[in-house]
C-alpha cells in the first residue's frame, strides 16, 4: 500500500511537472497567436520593403559565416576535447569563453582588426571566438562516441589531411549540422555583438518594431523571415542527421579514451584557444580599464550585476529540471522537444512580446511585474539547448548497460533515475552553462520584459557603449565574467566529479 | 546497479523546488510586494520609467530616495528600446488596465504629448513649475518640460572646416551633405520628432524632397543618435544629426568631434526638452508620486541636469543666469504642432527613406 501510494505521488508529480513545462512552452505561443488574430491589419502597405530584405539577407549571410567559422575553428581540438571529457582545464577554458560578454570580444576585435568597412569581419569573428565551445562540444560528443577507431585506423593509411576530410568529416556530419543549426539560430537573433561592431542586422529591426507597435500581426510578419529561415536550415540538418552513418562505439573503448594522459602538443592547442578565446579581451581591456571605474562598476551596478547572473541562472535551472524530468519520459520528450525547437526559430524580440501578452494580466501579476518573466524568457528562448543536449546525450547511453539493468530486475523509471539521469546530467550542466552565457548576453528578449526592480546588465553595458564610457564597459565585463566564470567553475567541478565516478563505476564494473 | 549519482525521489523533488523556492525568495526580497501590488501597495514604493539617460538620472533618484524615505524602483530605456519602447509598455500597461508605472521621466516631449492625448497621463501642474515659461508646460496640466538638449549637426573638425558646414537643416538635401551624412532611424526618439518638425514646418511637399534627396545621394540610416556619433568618429561619415549630449559624450571620452546647432528655416533651432508627468491609474499614484514629480521638475534637478556631463540647458532663466548660458534662438514651432505632423512623417519616412 505504502509502495503503491509512493508510486501514485511519483506519477502525480511527474505529470504534473511535464504539464507545467509544456504549459510554460505553449501558452506564450497561444496568447501571441490570439493577439495576431485579433489585431488589425499593419498600416504599413510594403509588406517586406527592400531595406529590411537586404537587411535579413545579409544577416543570413553573416549568422551562416559565423556559425561556419566556428565549426571551423572547434575542429581541431576535437579529439583532445573527446579524450579528456570532463577535464578540469579544457571545460574551464571552454565555460569561461562562453561567459565572457560578446561584447567585449568585439571591442577587442575592433582594435585588432579596425575600420568600418570591416565590421562584418569584426562581428563574424567575436562570434567564432564566442561559440567555439559549443560546436567543439557537439563535435567531441560525436568523436568521442563512433570516430576515433576509424580515425585511427585511417591516419595509419593515409595522411592526417586525408583522414580529416575522407573519414572525420563524414563522421562528424551530425554534429557539424546540429552545430551549424544551433549556431545559425542563436547569431541570427543576436544583437550586441553587431552592435558593437556598428553594424545593423535584422535583429535590431524587429526589436524596433516590437518597441514601436503593440500590433503582433506586425511583428508575427517581419519575423516570418527569421522562421522560414531556420525551419530551412533545420530541414537541411535534419536530413543529414538520417543520411549519416552512424558507428557504435565499444564501452571499454570509451573509458580508455578518458583516462589519455595530455602530450605536449595537446598543451601547446589549449594554451593556442586560451590565446584566441581570451585575446580579444585583454586587447580590449588594455588602455580601457581603470581601477576607478572597475570599483565605480561595483558600487554603482553590484545589485544589477548579481541578480542578472541569479535570474539567467534560474533560467538555466527550470531548462536542467525540464532536461532531467523528461529523460523519465521519453515518449512526451520528443514533442516537449519539438516544442522547444519551434521557439528557437523564433526571434527573441517576439519571445518578448509573446510573453508580455501572456502575462500581463493580473492573474500572472506575480510574474510579469518581477523578474521570473525574465527567467521564464530565457527558458523558452535557450531552453531547447539543454532538452536537446539532454536527448542526444540519452540516446547515446550504452544500451548493454540497459539491458543488464534489465535483466537485473530493474524497472524502467529506476532505469532512468540510476543511469540515464546520472549519464546525462554532465552534458545537461554543460548546456546550462551556455544558458546561462546565452541569457546574459541577450538583449531582444529582455528588452521588453525588463522589470522597475532590476536592470539586465546587457542592457546597462550597451548603455556604456553609447556613452561612450568603455573604462565602465570593459569594467562590467570583467566583473561579470568573473562572477559567472566562479560559479561555472563549481558547477564545471561537479560534472567533472561525477564524470569521473562514472568512469571508476564502469571500470569497477568490469 | 552502482553508477554515479543517485536521484531519488527527494532530489528529484528538490531538483524541482529549487527553481519555486528561488522564485519565491526572489519576490519575498523583491523591492515590490507580492502578489496584488495595487491592493497591498507599499505606499513608500514608487515606480518610474525614464528614459533620461541612466547615468545621469539615477544619482538624481537615489538622492530623492535618501532625502525622502521612499523607494523608487526605476526602469531606465535601453539604448535597444529607447523612449518609444517605454512608451509602448505604458500604453500596452495602460490598456490592459494594469498600468505599472506612477511617473514617467521622459528624455524628450514628443512621445509625452502622444501619451497626454491618448489620454493616459494624470492631470498635475507641479508647484516647481511655476517659475517655468508656458512653452513648456502642457495647457492641460499633464505635463512639464524642463533641461533641453538641442539638435545639432555633429562634424570631425579635422576633416570639416567651419566653412563646409551647412547653415541650415534644408541644406544638408545637397549631395555633398546627403552623401556623408549618418543618421538615426527617424521612426524613433528624437530624431523622428526632428523630422516631424520639418513636416510641420516647411510643409509635406518640401519635407519629403528633403527626404527623397538624402535617400538618392545615400544617406547612412544608423541604429540611434550615438551611433551616427561614432559614424563621425570612426570616418565612416563626415556628418550627423544627432543630439548635443550624444557629441558632449564623444567629447569627454576624447573624441575629435564638434557640433553646430542649424537654422530649422525660421530663424531658429530645434530645442527637445525633458518632461516628467504621472500616469493615469498608477499602482501608487498620489502624494508620493506628486512629490516626486515637483521634484524632478524643480530647479535643483534642472541645475543638476546642466552641470552633468549631459550638458542640458535649463528652461529657467535665473538658472542659465546663474550658470552663465546661453539660450540659442529656438524655433516657433510648437511642439503640439510638431507630433500633429508625426504620423505623416512616419509614413514619408517609410515611403521614401527606408524602403
């Protein structure tokens, strides 16, 4: 009976909890569509006029370059990546790449490369030098787990050149293309790195229309763009995920993988990213930061500064609770997931918008007149990176395991609480962290959902910008990255922890 | 099965509440109260949108904050949104019957008069004000202007000699202006009360020549008034339109930039002023909100305002006196006639400049 009433309240619970995310995914999109519905036809007669088409197109160009530069730019410390997951340095240089605000990345550009006829130069490359990690994580996952055998064997065959473009790109081709859509997808809606650079991409002209007009049939049009787009891209990468071949990995091989000691030349590639990845900055902190203004930026924006970390952090925490609950469910995953997808094709000034008008009414006063509106944005607008991450991660598992747990007598749900969730939760942290990074820095969404309590430091460093105050900017930057980077670090020091019982559980095992 | 971590049912339940109970504690430290905030207001509690820049307006608040116990929780303009997306939140507020704000402080007039006739702007006439010319102050007591800033031409001066400027705004159609000259989106801030005061007063016809002459000889549509500042200083135009303290703020980081006010074609120029005025229906409207509004209107702020790197001129004659300034001559034009004009200048702008 007690066991019976147990199993009644764990279902209760975790049905209860799948209705509250999918509610949180769907009502935003609901009360937006109703608010198209009823609003009256745009005034404006031109549909898409010229400028702002010229103005999509060359954003798709240089959101494509970026993510394009970024693969490029992982794929050589793939295989370090693969062999030493969970290492303490790489994960900390990686988190702490994500971490560092955009914007500083291209003011540091903007000194390195100067003129402004190479802004779109300035803005492709702080975005590469952003997001490496991201790609270079997706890649190492895929490596990890089907390509260094047949790397290997190819490189005693021919050369490395040979071997990269004949066996690791093909090999990698999944990982390239959910790369390039995630990639794609988060510069397409970006805002402040082509800010800074002084360049004006469609972003900021939704954001100008969200700002101008209270008509969603307006923006729902000029955002129309932005989805087609994506949905594109996502069909392209979706038929190279089924087209590619695919090549099981052996667990021994897995765990031999992760205990490789680091070589020289293996040191000589992480100091060479610490330079890329970190360069940019410090070319834009010399010159700029003044130990006045770095203790001014603390005195003035210490409140703003902590609770834009505590509210992305919250954020990144219901995406991880979302990403871990639904690794229970698999059958409702796959569409929460689908879901969530849909709402990354969406531009963040529309995710803003959608979520005022959900929210403010006075029902959900209690949420649009503080700040979980923001951490409900973040949710809905990053969210699909820790569900996806949490999917792939999933659907990697060692399916022996399983089938031992199995045998063993174990039920599905103690399946997934004792090995699916433990196996999953180092690639959901690592999606958190870029989360966290990707709420930070956002702009478009938290532009129209910022609350009288608090100002999102984005906002305050764009402020600067304008003003003109960079020791103040390049001061806020530091304080932030070094605040996020600290707390990446403990989070970056746990998965590593757990990544390694796992390792010593498996290796006991045999 | 051993393996790593263990989630059972607790963690999975804690896992869960973490995200509610960090929510629930972020609103019991919230600075506003939970729940209904119109029932259970704090009365010391006042909530502002400003759009007079940040820097300049929080130490302003702060000191009204210490002077007078009382809590006022700003929400500044983004240089993303800039006033025209505070507007929409008050008007969006408004409609759905739940304004938030009790004050707006406004870095310009134009979107304050469009709120006054909308009617969502409560009816006070400031006891600072009375020192105030009726230029700027609303006939109906909605609102008061004070701290001008200008609208002004912004040059290099090491490659624009004082005799290539332009005398007048009309004059910048000419190609050799159009075609260096960098500008912000004339659908938002001043800039689109700029423009409305040249439809209101050179008349429809000669406006949207003006307009159609700087889109054939390439003029730079860039994201905001600071934006055609740097446009100047990185050399990717030679002019801008722009707003004094934008070019004060490129001065005092040591920037080569310059500026001149030009002729609006009346012998004047255009002179935006800030505004405060109360909001219809506010959470915490009444003693508090008034007190705060006489004191963003008064001189003490005005004079702040002057001496701030902003450089705002004061709309007080004993206090430019006192300061030793200048007031340049100013357009006749008023400022009710310039947002009648605003949505023809709206449509022209998208007709012709940013098709």
């Amino acid at each position: 009976m007690k066991l019976l009433s147990r199993n009644a309240a764990q279902t209760a619970f975790s049905r209860l909890l799948t209705v509250a995310i999918v509610a949180c995914l769907v009502w935003p999109a609901i009360a937006f569509m109703k608010s198209c519905w009823l609003a009256d036809s745009s005034p404006h007669a031109v549909a898409f006029p010229l400028r702002a088409t010229g103005l999509f197109l060359r954003t798709t160009g240089l959101a494509a370059l970026g993510a394009l530069l970024c693969i490029i730019l992982a794929f050589p410390i793939v295989p370090i990546l693969a062999r030493r997951v969970g290492s303490w340095p790489l994960t900390a240089i990686m988190s702490a790449t994500l971490l560092c605000p955009p914007m500083i990345l291209a003011l540091g550009m903007k000194r390195i490369a100067p003129g402004s006829n190479l802004a779109s130069l300035q803005c492709v490359a702080s975005w590469a030098v952003w997001c490496w990690p991201i790609s270079a994580s997706l890649m190492a996952l895929e490596w990890r787990r089907s390509l260094q055998p047949s790397f290997s064997a190819a490189r005693l065959e021919c050369s490395t050149f040979r071997a990269i473009v004949h066996v690791a790109v093909p090999g990698l081709a999944r990982s390239i293309a959910v790369s390039f859509l995630a990639l794609f997808a988060i510069f397409l809606g970006d805002y402040a790195v082509p800010h800074a650079c002084n360049l004006q991409v469609y972003a900021t002209e939704l954001l100008s229309i969200a700002d101008s007009s209270t008509n969603s049939r307006e923006l729902l049009r000029a955002s129309l763009p932005c989805l087609a787009m994506i949905a594109l891209v996502f069909a392209i990468a979706h038929r190279i995920w089924k087209g590619a071949e695919r090549e099981q990995t052996t667990e021994d091989q897995t765990t031999e993988l992760s205990l490789c000691p680091y070589r020289r030349k293996h040191v000589i590639l992480i100091v060479i990213y610490s330079l890329l990845s970190f360069g940019p900055a410090f070319v834009a902190f010399v010159g700029n930061l003044s130990a006045s203004a770095f203790g001014e930026a603390w005195t003035l924006y210490r409140d703003d500064l902590s609770a834009t970390i505590a509210v992305a952090g919250v954020g990144s925490i219901l995406a991880a609770v979302a990403a871990i609950h639904l690794t229970n469910a698999p059958r409702t995953a796959g569409w929460v997931l689908l879901i969530a997808l849909c709402w990354m094709a969406v531009p963040g000034a529309l995710v803003g918008q959608a979520l005022v008008i959900a929210f403010n009414r006075n029902e959900t006063a209690w949420i649009y007149d503080h700040w979980p509106i923001l951490s409900i944005g973040y949710f809905i607008r990053f969210g699909w990176i820790a569900l996806a991450v949490a999917r792939a991660a999933q659907s990697g598992i060692d399916q022996s395991l399983l089938d031992a747990a199995i045998v063993d007598g174990a039920s599905h749900r103690q399946l997934h609480r004792h090995i699916v969730t433990p196996l999953s939760l180092p690639a959901i942290v690592a999606a958190s962290i870029a989360i966290i990074a990707l709420s930070i820095s956002d702009v478009a969404a938290s532009s129209l959902l910022r609350v009288p309590s608090y100002n999102p430091i984005a906002h305050v460093i764009i402020e600067k910008f304008h003003r003109f105050e960079d020791d103040m900017l390049i001061s806020l930057c530091l304080w932030l990255f070094a605040i996020a980077a600290g707390l990446s670090l403990i989070l970056t020091s746990l998965a590593s922890k757990a990544v390694g019982r796992i390792a010593i559980a498996r290796a006991g095992q045999r | 099965m051993k393996c790593g971590v263990i989630l059972s049912l607790k963690s999975s339940l804690l896992v869960a509440a973490i995200p509610l109970v960090s929510m629930g504690i972020g609103i019991g430290c919230d600075k506003r109260t939970t729940g209904d905030s119109r029932s259970t207001a704090n009365p010391m509690t006042l909530v502002a949108y400003c759009s007079v820049d940040e820097q300049f307006a929080r130490p302003i608040l702060e000191d009204y904050e210490r002077q007078h116990h009382i809590q006022i929780d700003a929400l500044f303009d983004s240089e993303a949104g800039k006033t025209t997306g505070l507007v929409q939140k008050i008007i969006s507020e408004s409609k759905s019957g739940r304004p938030r704000a009790d004050l707006f402080w406004s870095g310009e007039i134009f979107h304050t008069i469009l709120l006054s006739r909308m009617g969502y702007l409560e009816t006070y006439s400031p006891t600072t004000a009375k020192d105030i010319s009726t230029r700027f102050r609303d006939a109906d007591h909605r609102w008061t202007g004070t701290a001008v800033r200008a609208r002004v031409l912004a040059y290099d001066p090491k490659r624009v000699t004082t005799a290539d400027l332009p005398k007048s705004w009309i004059e910048l159609r000419q190609e050799r202006y159009a075609s260096q000259l960098a500008i912000a989106n004339p659908l938002f801030g001043t800039t689109r009360g700029h423009v409305a005061s040249m439809f209101a007063l050179w008349g429809s016809d000669r406006a949207r020549t003006f307009l159609e002459d700087l889109h054939r000889h390439g003029v730079r549509v860039v994201d905001g008034n600071s934006a055609a500042v740097r446009a100047v200083i990185d050399g990717s135009a030679r002019y801008a339109m722009t707003d004094s303290d934008d070019v004060r703020a490129a001065q005092l980081s040591g920037a080569s930039v310059e500026s001149v006010m030009l002729d609006m074609g009346d012998g004047g120029t255009l002179l935006i002023p800030c505004s405060v005025s109360l909001i219809k229906g506010s959470p915490h409207g009444g003693p508090e909100a008034r007190a705060l509004a006489d004191y963003l209107v008064s001189a003490e702020v005005e004079k702040a305002l002057a001496q701030s790197p902003s450089g705002n001129i004061p709309v007080r004659e004993s206090l430019r006196n006192e300061l030793s300034l200048t007031w340049p001559e100013e357009t006749k034009i008023t400022f009710d006639k310039i947002v009648d004009a605003m949505s023809e200048a709206e449509q022209a702008t998208r007709e012709i400049l940013l098709r």
